[in-house]
C-alpha cells in the first residue's frame, strides 16, 4: 500500500477520484485479496473515509491522507522466503505486524531478524488452522 498525506494551507475544494474499494485487487494462486483504498479526512480518532468519488471542501490545517490499493497476493504467503518477507520489513513496505499475520514470519522485537523457531512454530500452527 502506499500513503500519502498532505495539509490544507487553506480552504480548498478536494476532488477525488479513485477505485478499488469495493472490489479490491484479487489475489492469485491460493493468494490473499490486497487492501482497499481510502481517502481519509482528519486521520485519527474524529477522522472522515470520504467517497471514491467526490467534491468536497476542506478548511485551512485540514489533513488529507490518500492509501492506494494494495496488490493482491500470488501464492500462499506461508511459503514466501523468511528472508523475503524480512526484506520488505527493512525496506519499510510492511510491518513487523503484517510479517506475523500474513506471512507468519517472526521477527526480532527490534524487526531486524528473523526468529527461524518461532518463524517454524507460528507457520505449522497457522497451517494447521487452515488460515
């Protein structure tokens, strides 16, 4: 997924055009379904998911936060490479988080390493589980 996020120097007119939020990208080959898009007013707790489609007005200091669709997975992601998966980590495309829970990879607590025991231990489980 990628994020981008500015604030409104002052008040504008917002118009938005995207897709992929009902219908995000698929995934292949026993892949999972990728994350859909949001527009997001004010991100936090008093935030606003605005339409795909849209015009609207946003007042001076406002924030906006566009997330573009993420792509939907190609195989089973408990078979991707440890190694992989902790690369993507390093490189800022996912987190320590998102490595445990789509993946089953797990980390060191500073995100640097791969646990190869645990790694093994949360993949048999996970598989196990069938999900």
């Amino acid at each position: 997924m990628y994020m981008r996020q500015g604030i409104s120097r002052r008040p504008s007119v917002l118009q938005l055009r995207s897709d992929k939020r009902r219908f995000p990208p698929y995934g292949l080959k026993g892949g999972h379904t990728g994350s859909p898009s949001l527009n997001i007013l004010n991100p936090g707790p008093n935030q606003q998911i605005l339409p795909t489609l849209a015009q609207s007005r946003i007042g001076h200091e406002e924030v906006i936060r566009h997330e573009m669709a993420g792509g939907g997975g190609r195989g089973d992601p408990l078979q991707r490479e440890p190694q992989a998966v902790l690369d993507d980590v390093l490189n800022r495309r996912m987190s320590v988080d998102a490595a445990r829970e789509s993946y089953g990879v797990v980390l060191s607590d500073d995100g640097a390493t791969i646990d190869e025991s645990a790694t093994a231990a949360l993949r048999a489980q996970t598989s196990a589980h069938g999900s």
